[in-house]
C-alpha cells in the first residue's frame, strides 16, 4: 500500500507538470495544443544530448531543455498561432494547425535524434528502502521533489509577478485585460513559451528514469488531455488535482489489476467518460470553459 | 430546395465522368496501378470524413471517427467470418451497429461542447482500441485476418454484384464500389444539409440556446446527426476492412481519428465536398511524398503548415467570393 502511494505521488507530480503546460497555453489562447506531447518528447532529448552525450551537469541540461523549449514555443506563437488565430473564420482552425506542428515536431525528432530508444546514466545511484514494504530509488525521489519544487514555483509565478498577474487576467478575459493595458500579443507569446517550457522541464526530467523515444509524443499528448478533461480545461488548480488523480488510478490500476491484463487504461477512459457525462466541466472547470 | 443550376449539374457530370472513366484510362495508360488502392482509400476516408464534417455541422468537433470506423471493420469482420453473413449485408449492419454506438456514448457527452467534446471523442478512439484489444470475440492484437473478399448478389437470377473472388482484377472493383458509396454518402449529404433538419442544424451551430429557445429539440438532432456520422464511419471502415481483409485494433487509432478532422479542416468547413478534397490532397499527397523518404513527413508537414497559415478557412476558401456554394 505504501509502496502505490509512493508511485501515485510520483507518477502524479509528473503528470501534474505536464497537464499545467497545456492548461496554460489552453486558457490563454483557447489552443488545443497536439504538439505538447513532442515538445515533451524535445525536451528530453536536449537533456539527452546535453547530459548524456557531452558530459554537461544534469541541471545546466535542464536548463538547455527549458530555453530551447522556451523559444521555440515563443516562435510557434508568434509566427504561426497569432496569425492563424487572426486571420481564420473559426476557432478550431487553430486544431488542424497544432496538429501540423506535431507532425513537424515529429519529423524534425526524427531528422535530429533518430528513432531509437534513449536513456542516460543515473543522476544518484541507491535505493531508498523502508522494510521492503516502500522502495524507490532514489533518483525517482529526486525528480519527484524536482517536479513538485516547479510546480510551486509556477503558481508562485503566477500568483505574485506581474506576467503572472497579465497571464491570469488574459485567460479570465482577453478583451477586459487588453483594456487594461495588458500588452496581449507580447503576454500570449511569453504564456505559450512557458506552457512549452513546462512541457521541455518535465521531458528533461524524466529521461533520467524512462528514457526518451520518438513514439513517447502521442501517448503523452493523451494523457495531458485526460488530465486537463479530468481537473476542467483552462484552471491551474484542476491541471494539477487531474495530474495527481491521474497518477493515483494508475498505480492503483497497475498494482491491482495488473492481474487481469492490460485493462488499467480501459478501466480510466471509461471512468472518465462517466464522470463526465455526469461533470462535463470536470472538477474545477467553469461550464463549457 | 434541390434547384441545380446548369452550370453545377455539368460540374458534377464532368466530376463522374473523371472518376468512373478518366482514372481508369489515365491509370491502365500509366501503369501506376498502385493508384487504384490509393484511390479507393481516399474514396473510403472521404466517406469517414463525410461524417466528421456532419457533426462539425452542429458545431461538435468530432475527433472520434476513428472509433466508429473501428467498430464497422470489426462487425463487418465478424459477420463474414464467424456468421458467415455476405459483406454486402454486413455492411449496412456494421453502419447500424456503429450509429447504435453512437447513440448510447452519444446521450452523455453529446452535452459536452467545444473543447470537452473534442478531447472526450479523441479520448473514445482510444477506448475502442483497448476495448478491441481485450474482448475475446475481436481476437485481441491477433486482429481477424483473411477474411474472405465479398461475395456475389443476385436478384431472382440477375446478377447485381459480381463474385469479387471470381474476379481476376479486384482492385478496378473495389475502385468502383467504394467510389459508388463515396456518390451515395456526398449525395445523402447534399441532400441533408439543403433539407429541412440542415437548417436546424445550421442553427445550432451557430447557437444552441438560441435554436433550443425557438422549439428546436437540440438534444433529438444532435443524436440524429451523431448516429449519421457514425453511420458514415461503421460503411468507410467495414468497406476498408473487406479491402485490407484484414482488422486488427491498430487498423485505426487516435492518428487516424486526428486525420479524419484534417481533412475536413483542410478542405473547408463550409462546403459539402470539403471533407473530399481535404481526403484526396491529403492522402494522396502523402502517398506522392513517398519518395522523399525520410523527409516525407517534414515536407507533409510544412506543407500543411503553410496551408493552414495562408488559407486557415480551407482550401475552398480559395473561391469564397464567387458565391457557388455547393
């Protein structure tokens, strides 16, 4: 029992970190981003090359996932989204474009870093033991402290800065905050680049203890969506209350039912399309978001 | 409500005459006979997207087809082989059983809008996936392979559907019936958006509270145009499936759910055979990119990119102001 909630708090901060990118770039801009599972996928890999191949500390690694994430979310918005957003007839457009950046991000992972599975050497080596009854390494300790120290620091920065307090308002009501002298263009840039930041944070992260691979892009995208459909699309607090529930079904189901086969992902997609049929706007969501 | 004009009747002749005369010809003078398989896909996917663009009708953005498709190949599958039922009977049952689907997932999440419906449709597609993974009557990852090609119809003697194992070129056949089912499904669809229930569902889409404030019952409509779409799926899938004769739970996932939504988007939302053009570019442009090799995804992708950044309303968007809505 120790040992499944030991796993949900740490499968439950990484997810958490994930959800909060796309809720992020949701609120702001109404984008369902697709691509958010590649850019995951990026991050990791430029962890990998940085620290696994040329030797660099595995925290300057991290930080090179972040900036390259960074600026390429900051790019994305600016020369694709903006435009598209302006110049398209509907809102949905904005779908088939985050779909064609996932397939780019695809291909350029591909060009890049090839098709094979990679990993790293081990940041601390050991296993922390409690009587057999709890055990975990102690680098998955590491990153889950890492994850949930971002997470904090996150919503600091969005409680307490000033780009926290423009993002805040630009996702209540974007017309409202550019009255307000929010500069919107600029403060939609710096939320996209963050909420791909997250996402980079979270692959460099985790490559440490699962490795990356090309194909790790849609599976994760699904996930993020669930936990954002989970917690309501566009809150913060739900991001992470998704992320964590997330993380708990699937060491519970894993530890459970693992009997049974492979069902633990059935068993969640269903409970999620009862839940909400009965709270379309999952837990925190305000109705029709 | 049906008025063609002149000039639209001699578009769709010439649109008929191309497909039942000009790809044969231009494909036996080339030799690319590859193309016949390619085209009967986007045949089969134009009929899937059909339905995608139906619910977009109503204003759902519908990333779910893969799972009705799914649904279809399968019961198509089994009917054949393990009932032993013609394919030509399974396949309306695969459409019915696929809109019986969509009724029962409909009633819940059919209240679900924008984005939330979005991601739960995309969320369904997994679902069917695991699920066909795991019951028993769908063999698992195994899939149902070699299932036997579709069988002769006749009525009181006369021959309507020739045996497709006695054929000695199936490929032509499978051309012309699945082009045959893409006329039929554009037409029904022609034929519902410019009847009565089409204006109801331009209505909601624009504003369901609106719709619903005048007597419009949103919640019958939306069911109605749901079970269709998913109607549109169960054929495209079964048919696929009777082409591939095989179905196996990767025959169709979330990608393939996430292309049937790019293909409507690409072609326009405003037209009827949007969802056509959008099938043919796509997959066909896929297809030629082949070449490429490992480039062809990234060339795939800036194109559609680029498209999408120049023209976000649809490639049909090209002749907005012409006023030729068809």
């Amino acid at each position: 029992m120790e040992q499944i909630l030991a796993n949900g708090v740490y499968l439950g901060s990484q997810y958490a970190m994930i959800a909060l990118g796309l809720t992020l770039i949701f609120a702001l801009m109404n984008v369902l981003n697709f691509a958010h599972g590649q850019m995951y996928v990026i991050g990791g890999f430029v962890t990998y090359t940085f620290y696994g191949q040329w030797g660099v500390p595995f925290v300057l690694a991290l930080a090179m996932s972040c900036i390259t994430l960074a600026i390429l979310g900051a790019l994305i918005e600016k020369f694709l989204f903006a435009p598209v957003i302006k110049g398209s007839a509907r809102e949905e457009s904005t779908m088939l474009l985050a779909a064609g950046i996932a397939f780019l991000l695809d291909a350029l992972i591909l060009l890049f870093f090839g098709e094979k599975q990679r990993g790293v050497p081990k940041i601390v080596n050991g296993v922390f033991n409690y009587d057999f009854r709890l055990i975990m390494p102690y680098d998955r300790i590491l990153i889950c402290v890492l994850a949930i120290l971002s997470i904090v620091a996150f919503i600091g920065l969005m409680q307490y800065t000033k780009t926290g307090r423009a993002l805040r308002a630009l996702a209540q009501d974007r017309t409202a905050a550019q009255l307000m002298g929010v500069n919107v263009g600029r403060y939609s840039m710096v939320g996209f680049a963050l909420g791909a930041m997250l996402a980079g944070l979270v692959g460099g992260l985790l490559v440490t203890i699962t490795g990356v691979n090309l194909g790790m892009g849609g599976p994760t995208s699904i996930k993020a969506f669930m936990m954002v459909m989970i917690g309501g699309a566009g809150v913060i607090s739900g991001a992470i209350w998704g992320g964590i529930i997330l993380g708990f079904m699937e060491a519970i189901g894993l530890a459970v039912l693992s009997q049974y086969g492979d069902i633990t992902y059935l068993l969640i997609f269903v409970s999620l399309m009862i839940f909400l049929a009965i709270r379309p706007q999952g837990l925190m969501g305000k109705p029709w978001g | 409500m049906l008025n063609f004009s002149a000039k639209q009747l001699v578009g769709v002749g010439l649109f008929l005459f191309a497909i039942f005369v000009g790809v044969p010809l231009i494909i036996s003078a080339t030799g690319r006979w590859d193309f016949y398989f390619t085209l009967t896909s986007v045949a089969l996917l134009a009929i899937a997207s059909a339905g995608v663009w139906l619910t977009f009708y109503i204003g759902r953005i519908n990333i779910g087809q893969g799972a009705f498709a799914l649904i279809g190949a399968y019961v198509s599958a089994i009917l054949v082989v393990k009932a032993g039922w013609s394919f030509w009977i399974s396949l309306p049952a695969a459409g019915l059983f696929a809109a019986l689907v969509a009724i029962l997932i409909g009633l819940p999440i059919l209240r679900l809008r924008g984005v939330y419906f979005a991601m739960i449709t995309l969320v369904l597609t997994q679902v069917v996936t695991l699920t066909a993974l795991a019951l028993p009557i769908t063999n698992g990852a195994k899939g149902i392979s070699s299932i036997p090609l579709p069988s002769g119809v006749s009525l009181f003697g006369i021959p309507l559907i020739p045996d497709f194992a006695a054929m000695e070129n199936t490929k032509l056949a499978f051309y012309y019936s699945a082009c045959i089912l893409m006329i039929v499904t554009y037409a029904a669809l022609y034929r519902l958006v410019n009847s009565r229930l089409g204006h109801l569902c331009r209505s909601m889409q624009q504003n369901e509270e609106l719709a619903s404030s005048i007597g419009v019952n949103i919640a019958y409509i939306r069911i109605v145009i749901f079970a269709i779409s998913s109607f549109f799926g169960g054929i495209g899938g079964a048919m696929f499936g009777s082409i591939a004769q095989s179905v196996y739970p990767s025959s169709f996932q979330v990608a393939d759910s996430i292309n049937f939504m790019l293909n409507c988007f690409l072609g326009g939302l405003g037209y009827v055979v949007g969802p056509m053009l959008g099938t043919l570019i796509l997959y066909f442009g896929w297809d030629l990119l082949f070449e490429l090799g490992e480039y062809q995804l990234l060339v795939y992708s800036i194109i559609l990119i680029a498209v999408i950044r120049f023209l976000p309303n649809g490639l049909l968007s090209l002749r907005l102001g012409k006023g030729d809505q068809k």
